[in-house]
DNA sequence: GACCTGCTGCGGATTG
C-alpha cells in the first residue's frame, strides 16, 4: 500500500492514541483536516467545552471522535455506564454514523450502540443492563430514558466523559432546542459532574450565541474552532420569469371538484418554462432542487417526470419531503449516492442536513430562498473537492397590468432573493431567536423530572430547569404561575408535604408515547395505493371521494376515505392537482428587508442576473420610485393605504399591533401594512402619535391577540403567561420604536416636499 | 408561521 505519510508535522496527530494514529494511517488520509486539526487538544484534555463550526462534509464527526476515542482507549473506564453520548437530530444520521464510527471502535474495543425509535425493546434492555463505550441517540429516546428508568440513569451516566451534538444548529432557537438543553444539563445533574460538550455546528453568524447555547451561562469558556476552509468558487444565476397566467386563488377556493385534468397542451406559462429549463440543464447528472413547499415539490417532479415520458427517456426526477414514506424517500436517496446513473431529486428541506447523500453537481432554488443560513446549507451540497458550488435560483413574478398589487409591482420576490444573496457573500446569517421563554417545553420538563424522581419539589425543580439550568430567562414569579396553570389543568397536583407529583391529566400526559417530543405534529392521513404507503397528508386536507391528486410525483384518484384508520385509498389516474398543504411563509429578518431597501436605492445591477431578471429588478426600482417609497413609506390604495416599513416581519407584527391600539384594522401583507378605510395623511398623523406617546408594553400587546397557542403544550399555560412568552419571542417594541422613528421622519418631511 | 424532526411496549405472525 503506498500510503502518503500522515500527518507528519502534524501536532494533532502525535496527540492521538498510538492505536487510533494505525486507523488514520489506514484510511489513507493525507492530512488531518482543519477542524480536525484544531480539535485535537481540547477534546483530549477534557476540561472545557469545544465547539466545531465547519461546512459539511468537513470531518466535523472525526474532530470530535478522533481524541474522544484516543482518551478513552488510554484511559479505559473503570466502571460500567456510557462513557461518551452522541445525540443526533434525525435517526437516518444515527445510522450514517453508527456504521462509520463503529469500523473506527472495533478496532479500539470501544462498544458503539444506538438508541432511537426503530430499535427494538430487547436491545435498549440489553444495553441498560449493560451500558458501555459510546451511545447514539435523539432527544426523544433520552427523555424517554429520563421518564422511564429515572432511577437508573445514576447507573447510566455516572462514568460519563463526553456529550457530543451533532447539527447543534439545527436545535438553536427552537422547542426542541431548549429540550436538548435541559437534557444535557440533567445529564449533569445525573452524573453529578460537568461533563465536558463538543458541539458540532455549521458555520454561523454569531458564534458566541453558539456557544452560549451550548453551555448556557458559561458560552464565554467554550473553545470555539471556527474552519472557514471554505474558500470554494460560487457560480451563481437568478433567472427571472414573468407569470403570464391569471393568478389563482390559493388560500380559500376549496371547490377542488372543477380541478380541470390538465392535458399537456397547454404547456405555457412561467412554471412550464421553468421545468423546461430544469430538464435540459440538469438531465444527465446530480442535481438538487429545493422547492419552497411539498406542493411545489409535487407540482414540479410532475412536470419533470412528464419533460422525460414525452422524450422517451427515463425518469430522472424523483420528489424528497417530510410527507412521503420512509421507502419512497430511501430511494431518491439511494439513488443520490449511485454515481452511476444520473437523477435530481426535487426537495423540501429534508435534504438540507447531513444524510450522507454525496455531493451533487449543482443547485437549483425556486422561488426565494427561505433565509440566508438555508441557502448557506443548501450550496454545501454542491461542488465536489476543489470543484466550484453551482446555484440557479428561478424567480416568477407576475406580467405587470393595471390591476397589480403595489406590492408586486415591487418585484419584492426577487429584490429579497438578491438580499439573500447579497448577505451570503457577506457571510451573514440570521442568528437565533434568544429571547424565547420556551414555556412549551418547560411544561415538558418539569413532568420529565416529576416521573425522572418520583415527585419533586416546586424549589429543586426551579433550580434545576431555571436558576441554574437553561430556562434561564425564567423567573421565579413566573415559574410560580406556570405551576398554578399546571394544577389548574391537573397535571401536576402537590402533596401537604410540598411534593409536586403528577395529577390525572399529567399521569395520561406522560405514560403516552407522543410526550417524549417537544414539538408539536399535526394529525395525517395515510395515502395508501394498493397495500403501498406512499406518505401522509395533513388532516385538515379535505379530500373529497374522486378528488384528483398529485403525491409522490403521480397523479391519483382518491378511491375511499377511513376516518378511523385515517386512511385515503387512492388508484393511479392521469389527471390531478397538487396537494395544498396551507400556511403562510417563512419569518424574514430585519437585516433581509434593510438590505432590500438598500437595493432599490441602488442603480446598479448585480451581475448574476438574466436579462428578465435584469428587466424585472429594473420594474421594481421603477415601482419603487413612482410610489416615491425613499422619501415617503405610504401608498394610497383606493381607501386604503400601504404603508412600506422595510423591517423584519418580528418588527412589522409589533407596529401593527400598535396601530391597532389606536383604532386601525390592519393587515400585513409581505412587505406592506395595510390600514383599511385610512388615507395616507391620517397614516402620519398617527405615526406622528405614535412616536410621541409610549408605546405599550410587549406583553399588552400580546394580549390583543386571542388565540396565542402555537407550541405543544401551550394549551395548558394561561393566558398571562402566553402573553409574556408571545411578546418576548414575536415582538420587538425597541425595534418598533426606532422604526416608527424613522418613519414618522419621512412622512413628515414629505409633507414640505 | 414555509419546511423539518421524534416517541413505547406488547401482541401476533413468521422463521430457524
């Protein structure tokens, strides 16, 4: 074997264990990569926390393990107990792991063992009987550890050396999040030590946010390795089209039963010239194509799959989201990592994180992308070593006419898609939302400790999940009233002695299966095609018997529907529409709709445009200066007026309720307000107002919204407390003041202009 | 809120 000498020179290298330096040696390596590299010495020494934030495919998993597995092979574990916990976001990435990491640990006699939903009963016995070496695992099957063998997990843990996150982005600023957070720190508690984390991330914006998620309270002690090896060429293209088409109802017009079949004849129009372009650009090798919505994913694999049966070459295309079977999804990834035989896959965000899929050959993004720190991840699936990332993103805006929409004369699609982009360059990327009471999951936890030790007090609770643990930002006033709700829906009850336990509701709460998730899921149908599953629907889906539909990228014919089983029948057919699965979009940050405001102020013409993009983004400048939007934020609109604020959509919620105090019906409507029956100069004279007087409070505001239950358990928590938790999280008074500022500026000058 | 993610233990049938 002619192996390249190892790392030699290297100082991470000679750190490691004599017997992992044999394994590296193996792999033929050439080098230790950069994180690698850098991880070496503060994961062996054990003491601090390290946090890794490299591009994927980067050998973060190595970093971490390398020297996890080089201590522990000089310095076996004396005791029984896991000596190092992995936890993972998604199982798929358990099992990539697993088989990876387990050739590097036989080699050690470290056992590897994983622990999720799919592995069976007798095993996770086994290992509780016999707990060893390294273990991968979700958040749901800790807590389900937690609350079913609470008295165990000393056993567990107590030899614990390493909690390693992987995709710890993908946890920051959500539910699920702050469950992870209050996981590791039982795991601490249980172990009774401070366990050392390496957390595993992407490249973010904020680092010190990273890190204080990681080690709430302490972020300024964790060690930070930060690769930006990705000095990787970026070949991009926004390519504009204009939609021709009437645009179509697409929130109420539930009267599906004129959906017309449509005949392939009437293949015109800006998504028929899309999928044109996709098919002969992207045919013959791999490709990803992130659609924004599973019915986008639906609609475009349709009309691909078509592109390919009218040729008369086989289907290339193959459709990726959250609601297709488990099988169906296993194939277009199986058939990612064949080199062999070319195929797209057209996805959600489920292909985003890091499933071992390989690198495609390029990107393409219809409609705007979702965030800057999406599009980041996006691009990391494309370009292989040394090779430049490819993306084409396919804006459509519709044909301009008398009867547009201001805010579509704005081109507004398209200028945010150019933000997006223009902020990627400048390698910013949204930060989490850190000001989050997370009351959801602190409902969740605080019946995880009850069943975890068999009652607790109302103190030790509060020290644990609060004072010291990660629901920091919440009080003890307010963990009083969020108990007093938890009795009042008898989910907990206390004993005279002060014991919280759990009350009936709490009993049936926890000794269900669906507790051990932080995040809430809607009820689905089942589509089933002869004994098949192709996946599953919503359930306020209304499909009517005979309804035509497109799932799985084919077109079907609902056949029968059991509310009971909640399943739908369904034959194949030749006709059908896309499946709505309803909603509104993503929240789009203050620094996106600044840069925005930035460009249509700008003359200048970035040089990745096509010339109807080109033409498009010249219409929007035009809108722009016609609605003299620089100078003056307020549209008139027959009695209407539109009032352009050019802030995040946090921001935007915030002034609208505040308008509301004052008497104005409001609507916000992407980047514009709309106050109803109000002319612009009474829009003034009340911002005018507004920016004299005190704003109310955040949490005043929140109370004008009536039904503020978004989180799991939210149903539970009383109405104060989901106002506080609904003004720390969705509004920003601060940011509205200063907003409403410069607003009241340009509307006041504008009157002298 | 576009999108996404996850969970138990047992009964019963099948296979070696």
């Amino acid at each position: 074997m002619t192996a390249t000498l190892p790392p030699s020179g290297s100082s991470a290298f000679e750190l490691l264990h004599p017997k992992v330096q044999r394994w590296i040696w193996q792999q033929d390596w050439p080098e230790l990569r950069a994180a690698q590299e850098a991880a070496a010495a503060p994961v062996l020494a054990g003491e601090t926390d390290v946090l890794v934030a490299a591009a994927t495919a980067s050998g973060k998993t190595e970093a971490a393990f390398l020297p996890i597995c080089s201590a522990l092979t000089a310095d076996p574990p004396q005791t029984g107990g896991f000596a190092a916990i992995y936890i993972s976001p998604l199982k798929a990435l358990i099992n990539d792991q697993y088989g990876r990491l387990d050739e590097l640990c036989e080699h050690l006699d470290i056992p590897v063992a994983r622990w999720h939903g799919d592995v069976g009963a007798g095993a996770k016995s086994k290992l509780v009987d016999r707990p060893r070496g390294i273990l991968l695992i979700t958040p749901e099957s800790l807590e389900a550890m937690f609350v079913l063998r609470g008295w165990k997990m000393h056993d567990l843990v107590g030899a614990l050396r390493y909690v390693v996150i992987d995709e710890m982005h993908s946890f920051m600023g959500t539910e699920r999040g702050a469950q992870l957070q209050s996981l590791m720190h039982r795991l601490d508690l249980a172990a009774r030590r401070r366990v050392p984390r390496v957390g595993l991330s992407a490249t973010l914006g904020d680092m010190r946010a990273a890190a204080d998620f990681l080690r709430p309270g302490s972020g300024d002690k964790v060690a930070v390795i930060v690769s930006n090896a990705d000095g990787q060429e970026l070949q991009l293209q926004i390519r504009g089209y204009v939609d021709i088409q009437p645009s179509l109802p697409t929130l109420d017009g539930s009267g599906d039963k004129e959906a017309e079949p449509q005949t392939g004849e009437e293949d015109s129009g800006d998504r028929f010239a899309i999928a044109d372009h996709l098919f002969t650009t992207l045919r013959g090798s791999h490709n990803l194509i992130f659609a924004n919505s599973r019915a986008a994913v639906e609609e475009y694999t349709d009309l691909l799959s078509r592109r390919c049966d009218q040729a008369g070459v086989p289907s290339e295309f193959v459709p990726h989201h959250g609601n297709l079977s488990k099988d169906i999804r296993e194939h277009a990834e199986s058939r990612l990592k064949d080199r062999a035989r070319p195929v797209t896959a057209v996805c959600t965000s489920t292909l985003e994180m890091g499933i071992d899929i390989g690198s495609v050959s390029s990107i393409a993004q219809v409609g705007a992308p979702p965030g800057v720190a999406a599009l980041r991840q996006r691009l990391g699936r494309s370009g292989r070593r040394g090779g430049p990332a490819i993306l084409r993103v396919y804006i459509s805006e519709p044909e301009l006419s008398a009867t547009l929409h201001p805010a579509e004369e704005l081109r507004a699609q398209l200028v945010q898609t150019i933000a997006t982009i223009e902020l990627l360059l400048q390698r910013w990327y949204e930060p989490p939302h850190g000001k989050a009471l997370h009351l959801s999951t602190l409902v969740q936890q605080t019946l995880s400790l009850i069943a975890q030790h068999g009652g607790i007090t109302p103190n030790d609770a509060y020290r644990a999940l609060c004072a010291q643990g990660p629901f920091r930002l919440v009080d003890a006033a307010t963990f009083a009233a969020l108990l007093r709700d938890l009795g009042k829906a008898t989910l907990i009850r206390q004993e005279t002695d002060g014991l919280l336990l759990h009350g009936d509701a709490g009993e049936k709460l926890v000794n269900h299966y669906t507790f051990y998730a932080a995040f809430a899921a809607p009820t689905e149908y089942r589509i089933v095609n002869g004994g098949r599953t192709l996946g599953s629907l919503p359930i306020e889906q209304s499909l009517p018997e005979g309804a035509l539909l497109i799932f799985a990228g084919r077109r079907w014919r609902v056949l029968a529907i059991d509310t009971r089983a909640k399943v739908v029948e369904v034959a194949r057919a030749s006709g059908g529409r896309p499946p709505r699965f309803i909603g509104a979009g993503p929240e789009v940050h203050d620094r996106i709709r600044t840069e925005m405001r930035r460009i249509y102020q700008e003359s200048a013409i970035p040089i990745y445009l096509d010339a109807t993009a080109q033409h498009l983004l010249e219409q929007g400048r035009a809108a722009y200066r016609r609605f003299g939007l620089r100078s003056n934020p307020t549209v008139g609109y027959g009695n209407d007026t539109l009032l352009f604020p050019f802030c995040g959509d946090v921001i935007m919620t915030t002034i609208a309720l505040a308008l509301h105090t004052r008497g104005v019906s409001v609507a916000r409507q992407g980047l514009a307000l709309t106050l109803s029956g109000i002319s612009p100069q009474t829009t003034a004279d009340l911002l005018g107002e507004l920016s004299e007087a005190d704003l109310p409070t955040a949490t005043d505001l929140a109370r004008l919204i009536p039904d503020k239950r978004i989180d799991k358990y939210d149903e539970v928590i009383g109405e104060e407390l989901l106002a506080l938790s609904f003004a720390a999280r969705r509004l920003d008074v601060p940011g509205a003041r200063n907003v409403i500022t410069r607003l009241t500026e340009q509307t006041t000058l504008a009157r002298f202009a």
